[in-house]
C-alpha cells in the first residue's frame, strides 16, 4: 500500500503542530509576501507557474528542492533576486 500525501497535511510531520505549516499555505504565504501574483511571482524566481498554480490550489505537494527555494525567498527575497541577476549577467558576460 503506498501513501499518499495530502496537501494540506504538514510538511513536516515530525513538528509540533504550532509549527506545523502545509504546503499550499507556505507557498501561498510566501508568495503573498512578496506582493506578486502567481505569473509574477513564477517569472521573477525562475518557477514553472504550472507547478506553482498546482500547489497553491492544493493538487500537489511540492519537491524538497522547491520547499528549500520557497524558504530561502521568504527569508530573503532580495537576496534571491540579487543572486538570480547575477546568474543572468554571467550567462551574458556582462
């Protein structure tokens, strides 16, 4: 029998429930945070807005990789849009 994931169930299990958080209110918080509609937000962090739209609308869990991404915009948003331009004039060789 395999186990699937609700996306409204925590993200992570093993924490207490005042810390439990589920994957379509991260995203959405995050998101919400940064003022950008889901096109906008996806465009300006490189995110596919299919994935996004999926789990803000709680269809899917998203990846581990996506979670840690999510955590380092809402820590600092500036610094991902920073760490992203650079990445863009290098690719560039501006």
């Amino acid at each position: 029998m395999s186990l699937m994931l609700h996306p409204d169930l925590p993200i992570d299990a093993a924490a207490p429930p005042r810390d439990s958080v589920c994957a379509r209110a991260l995203v959405q918080r995050v998101r919400w945070g940064t003022g950008l509609s889901q096109d906008a937000f996806a465009r300006t962090f490189g995110l596919d807005s299919e994935t996004l739209s999926e789990v803000e609308a709680g269809r899917t869990v998203p990846d581990a990789a996506l979670l840690a991404y999510l955590r380092v915009i809402e820590w600092s948003p500036s610094a991902v849009l920073d760490a992203l331009s650079r990445s863009d004039h290098s690719r560039r060789g501006d």
